[in-house]
C-alpha cells in the first residue's frame, strides 16, 4: 500500500528530562529592582491566570554456518543440490562471520579464543540485519526495513519506498570488505535457502507496510548468485491472499532439494480458518521456478515445523482459528508424487483433554509430536509407520508450554516456558519416547527469572538453542527479568544458560553472562562463545557451574551521548534496559570506532538507582581539563548527582570524587507553556556547573503522571535557584552555592556567557495581572564559591540568546489576542497550535467561543549598565507558535508552526517553517523563513557557528543550513545515518552524532 509519508518539521524542545538538577547551599540574594529611567518594558503575561483580555494597545484580534534441520530433507543424490540455511552467525577457517543489528558484519579472528581479534567490519546502511549465507568467500548478507525516501517529483512531495535486501560482500580481505553486488526484493524477507548457486527467497507484503501491496501478497524469488557481482533475478512467482480484512502474516517454509512448502496464517474472520500450504518445484538448477500444487491445511500454520516431506509423504498437523479455538488439532497426510500431483492420504482429529491450542509440532521419521496448551501441557505421540491411518499413541500432562522440541531416538529435548515455576519462566525438558503410549518427563530445569525471552521465533529458534550431542551439553540463549523481593523492582539479565544431558538426566549449570540480548552460542577451540548483537564473549567451561569469561569482542557500542576531554572524546554507554552504564574513551581522531581504549565502569555508584530510576541513558557529560562528570538524577528526580572521572591515563580511567544536589522534580520535563525555551537547565560556565531549581509543582495530567512543571492552581509566584557546583578542583566537585532568584511566575533556562550564567524571568502588573514584566538575570561565577548577581534589568521579553561583548539581546515578546465569537474551527484556524477555544456554552464545542492565543515578536535590546534599550523589532504572523530557539554565532533558529500555513490538500507536514534570524551583531534584525518544501524533513538538534544541524528523513542522515549569507539559504545533506540522532557534539569541524544502540558516527562538516 502506496503511503504518502506525513511528518512534518518537529519543534525541537529544550527538554533535559533526567538531567535537570538543582543544589543546595549558602545563600546569596538578589532584589527586584524598580523600573526607571523611562525603560519600562510591559508584555502580555503569556500565563495570566486572568483569561479574561486586557489588549494591549487595541490588539484584538478579528479574523482573520547452521546445520541441517531435521524438519528439511537434504538428502538429493547430487552434492551441489545440498540445501543451506542462512543464520547471524558463519564460522570459517577460524573466522567468526557476526551479523549484528546495530553494528553491521563484523570479522573476527577466533583462532586464539582468548585474544579475539577484529579483522574487518562492514557497517551497512539503509535496514535492518536478518540473516546471511557464506560462499567461496562471499557474505550475502540479506536486511529487512531498507528504505529511503525518494521524491516524487509529479506530486511534489516525498514517498517512502521500503524493501528487503541483498547485499553481497566480497571478505576475502576482512580489512577490506567490498559490496559485489545488491538486490532489492518485495516486502519482508520470511525465510530462505541456498540450493546450488541459486537462492530462493520468500517474501511477503502483508498490505500495510510502506509501498507494498494493497492485498497481502507473498512472493517467492529465485536469484542466481553464482556471479555475486550481477544477481539476477532466474523466476519470481506471487501468491494474493485472499484475507477479506486485508491482515497478512509472514510465511513459513519447509524445504527439500526439490521444492519448498510455503504456508502461513489466513484468516477468514469467523475463527476457523485454514492455510493453504502451496508447492514450489525448485529442483531446476538455474533457478526457474515451477508452480506445483497446493493442498489446504485444516488449520493454521504458523511455523516450518508443521510441515515435513518424509519418503514421498508430506505430513502436516494444524489447528483451525486463530490464538484460541474450540476446534482440535488435525493430523493430515498427503501423498507426494511430484510437485505437481499430491494426494490426501491420511487424516486424524486430535483427541484433546479439554479445548486447548497448539502451540509445537515436530516429525522424527515415523514419529510425529504435538503439544497443545492452556495452563497445563500435554504432549501427543502420533504414530505415522502407515501415513494412511495417523494413530495417536500417548499423552502427557505437564505445566507450562513447550515452544520447540528437538528429537534424539527414544529422547526429546525440548525448550519451553512456565512462568508459575520458581526455578524461573523458562525451561528444558527431557522426555521418554521409548513408549509411545506412554511418554514420560525425566527432568526439567528451570531458569531465566520470573520474565524471560528467546531472540528467535518459532521458526529460526532451532539456530539458537544449541544440543552437542558429543559434549552432551546444551547452550540457550536467553534473556530475562527477576524482580526482588518486594516483587515490584529487580534486574535485566542476558546470558547463555548451561545444562548437561545424558540419556536420563538433566542438570542444570552456570549462566555464561552477555551484554545484550543473547542471540547464539557455539563452543571452538575449547571455549564458549556468546553472541549478541553487542559483544561477542568466550568462556572458559572447565567448571561448567561457573563459566569464566578469557576475552570479549565489540559488535556494537552504546552512544547516549559525548564530549571532548584533551585529545579524547569520553562517549556515555548505557543499556536502558539497566540503567548500567560505561564511559568509554576514543581517540578524538577516530570517535566512531567501536572498540574503546579505555573505559569505567559506572555500576558501583549507579546501583542503587532502585526501581523508579529515570536511567543513565539520559544523562550528561561535561568535560574540565581531564576530568569528566557524569550528571544524572538519582532515583526519586528529588536531587542530581555529579560524578567525576579522572581521564589523565585514558587506557585506565578511574572514578573520582562525587556530590549531590537538591534537584526539583518538575526541572526533569522542561515543559515553559507558550514561553520560547533557549538554553538549558544545567549548564558549565568556567570552572562551575551550574543548574536551575525551581519549588513549581507538577501538573498532573491523569493517571499521576507529571505532564509538565506549573504552578499548582491559584499560585501566581514560584521560587527558584541556581545551585553551583565547583570543579575548581577537578577531581572533587563541590556544591559550593545556593543563589536566589526573584519569586516570579517563571524563569527560563540558562544561557552562558563567558563565567556568566544568564536566565529570565517574568512578574504580572500588581494591577493587571495580563501583563508582566520580563527581566534578565545574571550571575558571574568567575569564583564558583563567590557567584556575584548582577542587578536584573527589564527588557522587552523573554531571553533567546546574549552577546556580552556587544551587550545586544535578543529576545520573544507575548501580546495575549481575543477574537471574541468563533466557531472551534475558526479558532484553531486562525490562531493555530497555542489557541485556547472556550465555548459559550459549556461544553458545548459546536457552537460560538472566545478563542485567545498569544502573538510574539522577536525584539533586539541593548544591554548598558543596568538598563535596557529597544533597537529593533519583528512581529511574526498571527499563530505562529515557538516553542525553542537555537542559537549560534550571530544567528538564531526558530522552528514555527502555525495552523494557516497547511495545505489541507497537502502532506501533513505543509503547516512548518523556520525562521533565521541575523543581524543581532549589526544592531538591525534580518528575519528569513524556509517553508516546509524547502526544510523536506529536517529536525533542528544543534548549531555549529551559524550552521543549522538537523536530523533529515529524507533519506534518514544529518542535515546543514549554512546560514552565513541569509539571502542563499539551502539545506544539504551531509550524510546518511543508522539511527535517530540522540545528541550531537561538535568537535572542530567534526559532528559526533550519537545514536543510542547503533553507537557513533562522525560527520565531517567541513567537506
């Protein structure tokens, strides 16, 4: 389905949530001063609590390397007709071939296991990493998700176009990975197989995606790779579903050399659906695909294990509807004579206990298994010596699920789930088969905490969870979750869990520890190795009860965001999931690379975090000398902490002193109503760290959850400070001061300038509470423990940005507008996003209203002494609403929207602008605007000099305005990204663009 894509320019809050803090201290006051001198600056009061009018002057408004699975039959008398399965992990000639979601391939040497060494990584862009064959030194490596955004130049407008993709990679020299080739193909890759130099992949478009199909289709694609640097497409065959609600679901395939089975989940939406299992004849070797029969499952089909082909029988065993049915399973049997001619043979109802669903199946020869589960599960034997006539054998009743099932002999293996079990939610069990009609549990171990997950569905989990046999030792992957003993707080855990096995026993043995989600384990060279999609990691398994980690490799960092130290960039890595936390050193010249030369470990004075934690993904890095502080709030947002690190030996990075500081929860949402936010709430200003306080309560919006920070209904005045933390000596900041500011309605965030740390704030009229006052306040903190207070001066507005050198200023003033009788429509028509409507008659949201908005202008005011003095002014167009405001050099950037500027005929994204302004250095304003066909869709993030830096998405990648010359105003982009952008810092002429789990990238804004 062809989607126009709807986003439009984001106005980008200063929001610190979870750094905000504040501190307490020796107190230094400062005193409203009295307007004079015929300097009186009166604005709207943007939050008067009297909505009532008061005009100003007349401003009403008007107007206006995987084995075989037993499941598939390799077993075709040519050689170069042996069937491959693709997996995130290849091993060959002591390599390790790693498929990471957030870092790309990566090639490591694994002859020595305890000295693992990086060979070669390839990044990749453009999607999500599924899975990968090996070939004579190629990689195919096949994504999901590759999309960009391509303009469409009849309709003027950008549309996202979306597929899966091949790439292949030629790794002969891993220092040096080359693209071959690249192939895109429809929708969603489902499964695969390599058979000889032809690979066949099935796709589906379930009708939603972007730029798929309207109906649910599924494709099967035969691509020749012999020659990787031109594949090409041998035959392509497309199936419709024919879901009258439009749902699709993904494929699930079955294989041997000769053809592949394909069927999935259809609903035909009374709960009783059935799946089509349709054959495809691929036993030609240059990859024509011939459309054989299909045959109709009795029920669903949700995974390959459902289907096997077994000496000319295929068997399958499904149940009817969809999550939950009354109906049984069914056990079908078909006689295969050719692809094109298959017969029914055999068909058997389940006899079930009580109405249950199915939840695993798996053949092993003359033997099929199912089990079916409500809150207990049993496992059916099937016998299948005479595919004619299935016989259902035995049962056995159990606890729990069993989610996969990996047959040996007289023996199953079998992985599964029990969350009531104490021993942990999940499991592996061995069962007695010996006995048909009458299977028997020998043992189960629990494991995995009170919440646990595997990395793979039902139809790859068999590449996860790993039996070896001659080691008689079994590896699963895993992630989980176990809450304390207040059963409401706990931990996240990942790991590869060890259970021995013999033929009649189960034990279960240490936890080799992982660093995000465990994805594949494998023993080489007499150690284990864990893979996850962060880090692979070897153990030493002598004592199989305790796993001992010899060597660690990165896959992919962790990047929340970073600074500059000496010749050092420190960038914070925490997995959100923890709240557990590194800083990491690089090297300045080369900060993307994935390896760190150094780093610390953040958990000793991060572990009482506790359960409310706001979490180290957020926090912040400042930098003095060589020393880095980590600031972050504590568990409650009730005070922040400042943690240094000393960095002088960056190889060993030590933890240095610490303080903490009251902090006002409502400082962690940044939310300022309709007043334009400019700074931040901490900041660095010399050798002090400085953070705005306020006693505002929060607003609850519902639900207790804080919306915002406001004054409680009725208070008209809030308190505020600033709390000052002095790195003066660098190794043990110190909260040194606690600086009063004047009571008023609010305060901005914090600017700097040079040692001077620079807010706002605003005061009603005694008189007339619809207007106010705005003063600029600064402190000087060139002594951090003596911070001096300059005198507040009035000035037109809240602060936007301040040039002591010049002493011009900067700032947005608010005149409240009414338009007395309209409509809803009218109102948010004119007035746009800040627009308030109060209907006539209560609730009655038809009929008339007074709307009332607030209209800003943009002033410029010169500072001299304790006075200010009006040089200029520009009104923007009534409803163009600012919410933030970066600031460069002599340039400021406002993102604007406004209600009249959409297009309603057009792209939801038509109603955004950005207004540049220069001219702050020259006394006179200059306002130029982009409007939303200009800006395509860049998100303001950053300004480097007068240069904008904006996230794009179109394609996804960094953004510049050069704004030096108002008058050529374009956006370029500078180049593509793996994610969304966190945080930038600029280092030289360098962007380090921070992108949580995908780590980080540098772009050179010089080029």
């Amino acid at each position: 389905m062809n989607l126009r894509n709807r986003a439009f320019l984001e106005c980008a809050a200063v929001l610190i949530a979870a750094t905000a803090a504040g501190l307490a201290g020796c107190q230094s006051g400062s005193e409203q001063p009295i307007p004079g001198d015929g300097h009186d600056f009166i604005s709207d009061n943007p939050q008067s609590a009297n909505n009532s009018g008061g005009e100003e002057d007349g401003g009403t408004a008007t107007g206006g390397e995987a084995a075989p699975s037993a499941g598939d039959d390799n077993s075709a008398s040519d050689p170069e007709r042996a069937i491959s399965e693709a997996d995130i992990i290849q091993i060959h000639e002591n390599k390790l071939y790693a498929l990471s979601q957030y870092g790309g391939l990566s090639i490591i040497d694994i002859s020595v296991p305890d000295q693992l060494t990086l060979l070669g990584r390839y990044a990749g862009t453009g999607g999500t990493p599924f899975e990968m064959y090996f070939q004579d030194g190629v990689v195919y490596a096949m994504f999901n998700a590759w999309g960009e955004y391509v303009w469409d130049a009849a309709n003027g407008t950008y549309e996202w176009a979306q597929s899966s993709h091949i790439e292949a990679l030629d790794v002969d020299d891993p220092g040096n990975v080359v693209q071959l080739g690249s192939f895109n193909l429809p929708g969603a890759i489902s499964d695969s197989r390599i058979v000889g130099d032809v690979l066949y992949a099935v796709t589906y478009e379930n009708g939603y995606c972007w730029d798929c199909n309207n109906t649910p289709t599924t494709a099967i694609t035969s691509l020749r790779v012999g020659n990787p640097a031109s594949i090409a497409v041998a035959d392509q065959l497309t199936f419709s579903e024919s879901d009258p609600y439009g749902y699709g679901w993904k494929r699930s395939v079955s294989a041997t050399a000769e053809r592949m089975y394909v069927a999935g989940v259809e609903w035909d939406g009374n709960g009783e659906g059935h799946s089509t299992i349709q054959i495809v004849d691929i036993s030609d070797p240059q990859g024509d695909l011939v459309l054989g029969a299909s045959v109709e499952a009795a029920g669903q089909i949700e995974n390959r294990w459902q289907m096997d082909e077994h000496e000319g029988v295929l068997r399958v065993i499904s149940q009817p509807g969809i999550w939950w049915s009354d109906s049984v399973p069914a056990v079908q049997t078909f006689t295969v004579t050719s692809s094109q001619s298959i017969q029914p043979l055999g068909y058997l109802d389940l006899v079930l206990p009580m109405p249950e669903t199915l939840r695993s199946v798996r053949f092993d020869g003359e033997r099929g298994y199912a089990i079916t589960a409500e809150q207990t599960d049993p496992l059916f034997t099937i016998d299948l010596s005479n595919p004619a006539q299935p016989v259902q054998m035995g049962e056995l009743v159990m606890p729990g699920w069993v989610y996969h099932m990996e047959p040996r002999g007289n023996r199953i293996i079998a992985l599964g789930f029990d969350n009531a079990d104490p021993e942990g939610s999940l499991n592996v069990s061995l069962f007695d088969v010996s006995d048909m009609s009458n299977p028997t549990m020998i043992k189960r171990v629990g494991f995995g905490g009170d919440w646990a997950n595997l990395a793979e569905d039902q139809d790859r989990i068999h590449k996860a969870f790993t039996i070896l046999d001659d080691q008689g030792l079994i590896l699963v992957p895993y992630a989980g979750w176990d809450y304390d003993s207040n059963g409401y707080c706990g931990s996240y855990q990942s790991g590869i869990q060890l259970v021995d096995f013999t033929q009649n026993s189960l034990t279960k043995r240490g936890i080799a520890e992982s660093r995000g989600q465990a994805r594949r384990a494998f023993l080489h060279g007499e150690r284990l190795f864990a893979v996850s999609d962060d880090e692979v990691r070897t153990f030493d398994i002598d004592n199989r009860s305790a796993p001992q980690q010899t060597a660690s490799k990165t896959l992919a960092t962790i990047s929340n965001q970073s600074v500059q130290v000496g010749d050092m960039v420190a960038r914070l890595s925490a997995d959100w999931w923890t709240s557990a936390a590194r800083i990491e050193l690089v090297p300045a010249a080369t900060p993307d690379q994935a390896a760190a030369i150094g780093s610390v470990d953040l958990g000793s004075v991060t572990s009482s975090q506790g359960c409310y934690s706001y979490g180290l993904y957020n926090a912040r890095l400042f930098a003095n000398g060589q020393h880095v502080y980590l600031v972050w709030p504590n568990d409650m947002g009730d005070a922040a902490r400042v943690l240094a690190v000393d960095v002088t030996n960056p190889q060993s990075p030590t933890l240095a002193g610490q303080t903490e500081v009251p902090l006002s929860p409502n400082d962690l949402w940044g939310y300022y109503g309709p007043i334009v936010t400019s700074g931040d709430v901490v900041v660095k200003a010399g050798n002090a760290l400085v953070f705005r306080r306020t006693d505002a309560q929060p607003y609850y919006y519902g639900y207790d959850y804080p919306y915002g920070p406001m004054n409680p209904p009725g208070a008209s005045t809030q308190e505020a400070w600033l709390e000052v933390v002095d790195l003066s000596n660098p190794g043990q900041p110190t909260h040194s001061a606690t600086v009063a500011l004047p009571e008023a309605s609010g305060h901005t965030p914090l600017r700097v300038d040079g040692s001077t740390v620079l807010l706002s704030h605003w005061v009603p009229l005694p008189e007339d509470d619809t207007k106010a006052r705005f003063y600029l306040d600064r402190v000087n903190l060139t002594v951090p423990g003596l911070p001096v207070v300059l005198q507040p001066v009035n000035v037109p507005g809240s602060l936007v940005s301040f040039d002591g050198s010049t002493g011009r200023l900067l700032t947005v003033d608010y005149q409240r507008l009414t338009q007395p009788t309209v409509s809803y429509e009218e109102c948010y028509t004119t007035f746009g996003y800040d627009a308030i409507f109060e209907p006539i008659v209560p609730d009655s949201w038809t009929g008339p209203g007074i709307c009332r908005s607030v209209k800003r202008s943009l002033k410029l005011a010169q500072i001299q002494g304790h006075l200010a003095t009006l040089l200029d002014s520009h009104a923007l167009e009534d409803g163009t609403s600012l919410s933030s405001a970066f600031v460069g050099e002599d340039r400021v950037f406002f993102p604007a929207q406004n209600q009249v500027w959409y297009d309603v005929a057009g792209p939801y994204w038509t109603g955004s602008k950005l207004f540049v302004v220069g001219g702050m250095n020259d006394g006179a304003l200059a306002v130029e605007e982009l409007s939303s066909e200009e800006l395509g869709y860049a998100s303001p993030v950053a300004v480097h000099g007068n240069t904008l830096l904006s996230t794009g998405w179109a394609p996804t990648g960094l953004w510049t305005l050069d704004a030096s010359d108002l008058d050529n105003l374009a956006y370029e982009q500078k180049a593509e990204l793996r994610g969304y952008v966190n945080h930038i810092t600029v280092v030289g002429d360098k962007a380090l663009c921070s992108l949580g789990s995908y780590g980080l990238e540098t772009v050179d804004l010089a080029d």
